[in-house]
C-alpha cells in the first residue's frame, strides 16, 4: 500500500537532473550582490556618492548588484538586512561602515549572528591591503568574512580608499568562495 507521501516522491526531481539542466540553460548568471551602508549620519547626506562608487567597483570585478541599502548602527538593523540579501539568494552581502571601535559600531557583532562559517582569510587581505595602501580604518577594522547558506557575507571600514582597495582585494577571493559554494550546491 502506498501512502500520499510515496505518491509525492516521482515530483522530486534527482541531483543529476538538476545538473543536467543547469547545462542545457548555458552559463550561470552574473553572480549579485547586495549593499549594506550602516551608519547614523554618513551616507543619508545627499553629496553622499558611495552607493554609486561601490556599485560600479562591484560590477568591474564581476558582480551585479541588486540593491544598495542604507541601515542605522543598531546590531538587529544590520542583521536583518544581512538576513534579507541571505534569503534572497544573493552571492555576496557587502556591508560597509560599523566596524570600528566606537560604540555605534556594531557591524561585526550583526554579521557573526548570521553566518555559518568564518572565513578569517579574506578579513585578513583586507587588513594587510589596506595597510599597504595607507587606508587606516581598513588596517584596523574589525570587520570580518563569513558564509551564511551559500552567501559570502563581508564587511568593510567606510572610507573611500578602504571601500576602493577593499573591493579590488575581495575580486578574486570571492569569485573563489562563489564558486566553491556553486560546486557543491544543486541549482
């Protein structure tokens, strides 16, 4: 005898059909992004271009952007904003600002609540680039890098020089990370 669910079981397509037409259907998209600008005051000025500059970094190494968001510095703000480029899908979350020492800064904190693994290394590229570069608030961020699902989660310092290097630094880790997660999932 055969229950509803065994009934249910045929609808479930297998891995290899998945994979097969994943093939059919050519290359996978554009790898996307979602933006985070955390702060208080910064980027609601309306001479505040980052959203612009960032996007445009972001898409010269690869990535298209699906939206650029701005939150306050209160620790379930950033996370809910990390959580909603999680759940949509996106490949990168970027956040930019609330990682410095100060008492706003709560980026950090926000972003180990969400993710899944640590990946210490790319935090540590970004530190050791910025302090080549002279971008102090890069060198002594506390920002750090994570996979939450099958999304890389980053944070940046907010300067326009930690941002510019950051992103040139990140290009080639995360098409690795991208494509790590891509291999071992189904879709």
């Amino acid at each position: 005898m055969t229950t509803a669910q065994d009934s249910l079981d045929f609808l479930e397509p297998d891995e290899e059909f998945l994979r097969a037409a994943e093939l059919e259907t050519g290359s996978r998209p554009a790898p996307c992004a979602l933006v985070v600008l955390v702060g208080d005051r910064r980027f609601d000025s309306p001479d505040d271009n980052t959203h612009s500059m960032v996007a445009e970094l972001l898409t010269e190494i690869g990535l298209e952007v699906d939206a650029v968001v701005h939150t306050k510095s209160k620790k379930s703000e950033i996370r809910k904003a990390i959580e909603t480029g999680v759940v949509g899908g996106v490949d990168l979350v970027l956040t930019i600002g609330g990682t410095g020492v100060g008492p706003r800064d709560k980026t950090p904190e926000a972003t180990r609540a969400v993710i899944d693994k640590m990946v210490p290394g790319v935090s540590q590229a970004i530190r050791s680039s910025g302090q080549a570069c002279g971008a102090v608030d890069a060198c002594t961020s506390r920002g750090i890098c994570g996979v939450s699902g099958s999304t890389v989660v980053v944070n940046l310092a907010p300067s326009r020089q930690a941002i510019r290097d950051g992103i040139a630094t990140i290009g080639p880790l995360i098409s690795h990370l991208i494509s790590e997660l891509d291999e071992h999932s189904v879709s």
